[in-house]
C-alpha cells in the first residue's frame, strides 16, 4: 500500500520519530505549524476518525499523548484531528495534530 504514514511506521521511510511503541510512533511534522508540531499516529493502518473501530485507537492516542507531554513538560497544548478531505485531512491515514509552544494556537 502507498501509505507515507505506513512507510514511515514500517522505516522506510525517514521521520524524525520521538517516541514508539507496539501500538503508535510519534514523529515531528515536516511542515511545522507551531514551535511544537508532533503527529500522533497509530501502526495499524485505519484511515480516519470516521472508520470503523477508531475509538479504542483514539483512545491510545491520546493515552500515548499524556505520556509524551509530561516527559517533554508541555503542560498546554492542542491537539487535532483532520476527518476527510474538505477539513483538510491530506494523509488518509489516522493521525492526531499535537501542537504546542505559542499563543498564535487559540481558536
Ligand atoms: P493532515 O493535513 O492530513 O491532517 O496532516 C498531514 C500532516 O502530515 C501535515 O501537517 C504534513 O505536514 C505532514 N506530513 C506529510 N507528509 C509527511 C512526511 O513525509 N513526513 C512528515 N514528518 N510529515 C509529513
Ligand atoms: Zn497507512
């Protein structure tokens, strides 16, 4: 499958990946929006929110990101998720948006 997310979860693909485990990696985004821009993304290859069974893979998402955020010690930050293309999801592969580090961050 042409998946960049798969090839980079399976290394073959270079990324800048700051955390894994058995179920997820966190990488830095290529294209930065904020001081802090990490995408939070599942192994298992699911396309979006809207797919079948997310829930239980969200949910380690976002265990995944409380962890990560008190080793770093970002204590505020804001997390994303694209669902489709018209929100402006560009990788079909699950991934949630952390971003952190400026005030330029609130909606
Ligand atoms: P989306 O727009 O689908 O919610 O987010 C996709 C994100 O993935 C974008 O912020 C984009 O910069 C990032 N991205 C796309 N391709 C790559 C890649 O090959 N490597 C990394 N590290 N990030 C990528
Ligand atoms: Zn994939």
């Amino acid at each position: 499958m042409d998946c960049i997310f798969c090839k980079i979860v399976n290394k073959e693909a270079p990324s800048e990946i700051i955390y894994e485990d058995a179920e997820a990696v966190i990488f830095k985004d290529i294209h930065p929006k904020a001081p802090v821009h990490f995408l939070v993304v599942p192994k298992q290859h699911i396309v979006s929110v809207a797919s079948d069974g997310s829930e239980r893979i969200i949910g380690n998402l976002i265990r995944v990101v409380k962890k990560i955020a008190l080793e770093k010690k970002v204590g505020d930050y804001k997390l994303v998720f694209n669902v489709g293309e018209e929100a402006g999801q560009t990788v079909p592969h699950l991934h949630l948006h952390f971003l952190a580090g400026g005030s330029e961050l609130k909606i």
